[in-house]
C-alpha cells in the first residue's frame, strides 16, 4: 500500500520538477528577449486571471472536489456540468463588466486604453475557467502521469508560443500575454480530450445526480472569502507595485519571483505529502507529539539552510536573467521568506486542523493580509521591488507565527520556537548586510557564520533523527 501511494505522489510531482527546470529555461529566454517594463505589464494579465478565477469559481471547483467520489462513476460527468452552471453564470456577467469597464480597467492594468486588451482579458478568464475544471478532473481520475504530462507541455508550449509569437510581434507585452493565453487554451483542449468523457454533451441532461444546485452553493461559497483573502496576501506585493511604483520595478520582481520558484516547488511538494502524513500519524496515536516536534526541527533546519545557499548563490542564480535583470539579486533573499517560513508552518499549524478550527485560517490570514498591505504601503513607494519583498517577508513570519501559536493551543508540540526566531534574526541579518555590501567575499563569510550557527543549533536533533528514524518514523 506505501509502495502504490508512493507511486502515485512520484508520478503527480514530476510534472512539477521537470516544469520548473522548464520554467527556469523559459525564465532565461523571457528576460532576456524582454525588458522588465513589458514582463511588469505583462504579469498584470496574470493577477486579473487569478482574481477572476477566484470569483467566477465562486468555490465551485471545491464542491466538486468533495462530492466526486460520493457521486456514482458513472454520473460524475453530470456532476461536473451540475457544477459548471454557476461560474458559467458568473463568467457571462464577468465578461460583460469587462466590456462595459475596460476602459479604466487596462488603463490601470497596463496604463492604456485598449479594447483589445480588454478582448484578451475577457478570454483569459473563460480558458482559465475550463483550464481549473479540465486539469481537476484528470487529476480526481488519479491519473498521475497524464496530469504530469500536461504540466510538462504547458511549459513546453508557452515557450514555443513565446518564440514564435516573438517573431512575430516583437518586444510588446501582448506578445507575453497572447504566449500564455495560447498555452492555456492549447491545454483545456489536451485536457478536455482525455477526459472527453466527462465533457460530453450528453452529461448536461442526467439531472439525476445526488448533490444539488443549492448544495454546491452552499458548500462552495464559503471558500471564496477565504481564498480571496489568501490570493490578496500573496498579490498584493504586485499590485502595490503597480500603484505606488513602476513597471520597471514589478518586472523585475517577477522575475525574482520566478527564481525561488525551486523553493517554491519545495513548499508545494512537502505540503502534498505531509498532510496526509500527519493525519494517518494522528489518528493512530494522538498522543505521540515528539514525531511533529522532530519533524518540525527536521524541516526548519532544511529549510534555513535552502534559505542560506539561496541568499549566497543570488548574484550566480541571477545571472540566468540577462543583463537587464541584475538588480533583481538584490530582491531575490527576502522572497525566499515566503516559501521557508511556510513550509515550516504546515509542520506546526496541524493543530488547527486536528481539532477542525477552520475559522482561524480565515483569521490569520486577514491578519497577515493586513500586516502586508501595511509594509507596502510603508515601503514601497521609497524601496520599490526591494520595499515589497521586506514586507513579503515580515508577513510571512507573521503568518508562521499565528499558525504556529493558535495551533499550540489545541495540540501542544514542543517545537523548537527559540531556535527558529534566532535563526529568523541571523537571516534578516544576513539578508541585510548583503543589501549593505556587494563584496563577494563577505558574502561567502555571512554565509558560512549562518550555517556553522544553524549546526549548532540543530544538529543534536539531526543526527538523532537520522540515528533513529525507524523508530521516529515508523508508522
């Protein structure tokens, strides 16, 4: 049985690993066919499609999660367009209001008045409708190389449509734009042809299916709130980019963006597995908290030490930009923030979910939002990209901290907290001198003191872990 659930997490993530050795690749080429002014406009078409998506779903995709296996096989088909009635609904209304706004709308997207654009971002929010439904129902299927396989073409194509589209129209944002949204109608169609089943016409008149209207409202509706809230705290760096800033400034933080995408990748990888690690754990024997106190110290200090390597390796990993992109090194360690102090977060916020508080998940990240929107406000009208990726991470050990200590109250694990808050100081330490110098040597010097430090810290527990990890991991 561990073999088989191995198999299928192996043949979900690889898409992921692959793609992001793809991302990178096309990261290069981007940066440098493109000057951060046009890659900032660009990543404007990107956040209106994220926002979209949140409200036209309007949590259906999370009603058809929950009831797909609770439907008979044979009428899921029907479930999936049952589902699909409401954000269709929406979307109609959605494109209207596209129209009848755009032009204050890509005014203040990409700072000129465009019908055109506002075609685009019409369609942009009907493919990403059908890409979230196409993609959820290969994967709900569990067909984990398929699923892979379209990650993988997704980069292969949006690459390819970059190049050729390049060719074509040269250094405008639209070609940027019109690349991603041909990559994204290119998959719904691979998508929706593999589960054809699913799409077919046929399924829109079996109206004998076990959930209804109202009860996919009702499940779904909830969600929107607290995705929206949790879209607005990782977004908002971008927007206030856009507000208080320039172009310039959010191509180059997007950009940066794209280079922690490999401890982003971490982020994603470990949360899909540990969750439902720790819930098997939990359910068999509650009461052995030292197996989420030495995971917790096994993740935290992994995570430091990606975070130290990242930091030293910056003005290298940088390099893969171009030219136009170098000031990005300087942006690059604060946003590391945001996939560490996450990443160790899901080992120690299981308290939460344990005891089935789902409200404070709402609350801490109304909190973290608000902390966010505070430091850009604060910096980055002075610090632009710079000012926006230190309010990033100041939120983000905010948002560590509130899951953290809300959980404890219902699940006390001895976690190593001391630890992590010095580690936390010696990293915003070390973050900041390097803003201060641009010495490769001191860089290295920085670097080295941060990991002989991290060693002391952690390396008794390390050492036991891997001496005993039959007996602490065994389960």
């Amino acid at each position: 049985m561990k073999d088989t659930l191995l198999q299928k997490f192996l043949k979900f993530s690889y898409g992921s690993w692959v793609g992001l050795f793809l991302g990178l690749l096309l990261t290069m080429i981007t940066t440098r066919l493109f000057p951060p002014e046009i890659l900032g406009k660009a990543s404007m078409f990107d956040l209106f499609i994220q926002v979209g998506i949140i409200l036209t779903m309007f949590g259906a995709d999370q009603a058809f999660v929950r009831f797909f296996y609770e439907e008979e096989e044979n009428k899921r088909g029907a479930l999936l367009f049952n589902v699909l009635k409401l954000p269709l609904l929406i979307t109609i209304i959605s494109v209207g209001l596209i129209f009848a706004l755009y032009v204050p709308l890509t005014k203040f997207l990409f700072d000129e008045q465009s019908l055109w654009l506002a075609v685009l971002l019409a369609l942009g929010v009907v493919a990403q409708l059908f890409f979230r439904f196409g993609q959820l129902v290969i994967r709900m299927q569990q067909k984990g190389n398929l699923y892979s396989l379209l990650q993988i073409f997704q980069k292969v194509f949006n690459l390819l449509f970059i190049v050729v589209l390049f060719y074509l129209n040269g250094t405008s944002f639209e070609t940027v734009i019109l690349a991603k949204l041909s990559t994204i109608l290119f998959i719904v169609v691979l998508s929706i042809y593999f589960g054809k089943n699913f799409w077919h016409l046929k399924n829109i008149n079996n109206r004998n299916v076990k959930h209804s209207q109202n009860e996919i409202f009702k499940y779904g509706a909830p969600f929107v709130l607290t995705i929206f809230i949790s879209w607005l705290f990782e977004a908002f760096d971008k927007i206030a980019l856009r507000q208080w800033s320039n172009f310039d400034e959010l191509g180059l933080y997007t950009a940066a963006m794209r280079l922690v995408a490999l401890v982003v990748i971490l982020k994603t990888t470990f949360s899909t597995f540990w969750t439902p690690v720790a819930y098997e754990k939990y359910e068999k024997n509650p009461e052995n908290r030292d197996f989420y106190k030495y995971i917790s110290i096994l993740v935290s200090f992994l995570m430091f030490l990606v975070a130290i390597i990242s930091i030293a390796a910056k003005d290298i990993i940088v390099i893969l930009l171009g030219e136009m992109y170098l000031r990005a090194a300087d942006i690059v360690p604060f946003l590391v923030f945001m996939p560490i102090f996450y990443t160790i977060s899901v080992t120690t916020v299981m308290g939460i979910n344990f005891y089935k508080k789902p409200r404070w998940h709402l609350i801490i990240a109304i909190i973290s939002c608000g902390v966010n929107i505070l430091g850009n406000w604060l910096l980055v009208p002075k610090y632009g990209a710079i000012g926006a990726s230190v309010a990033t991470a100041v939120s983000y050990v905010v948002f560590f901290s509130l899951r953290t200590f809300i959980s404890m109250r219902y699940y006390s694990v001895n976690y190593p907290l001391a630890r992590i808050y010095f580690m936390t100081i010696i990293l915003f330490t070390y973050t900041t001198l390097m803003l201060q110098y641009s010495s490769v040597l001191l860089n290295v010097v920085f670097a080295m003191i941060s990991i002989i430090i991290l060693c002391c810290l952690f390396s008794k527990e390390v050492f036991y872990i891997i001496k005993n990890r039959g007996e602490l991991l065994d389960f």
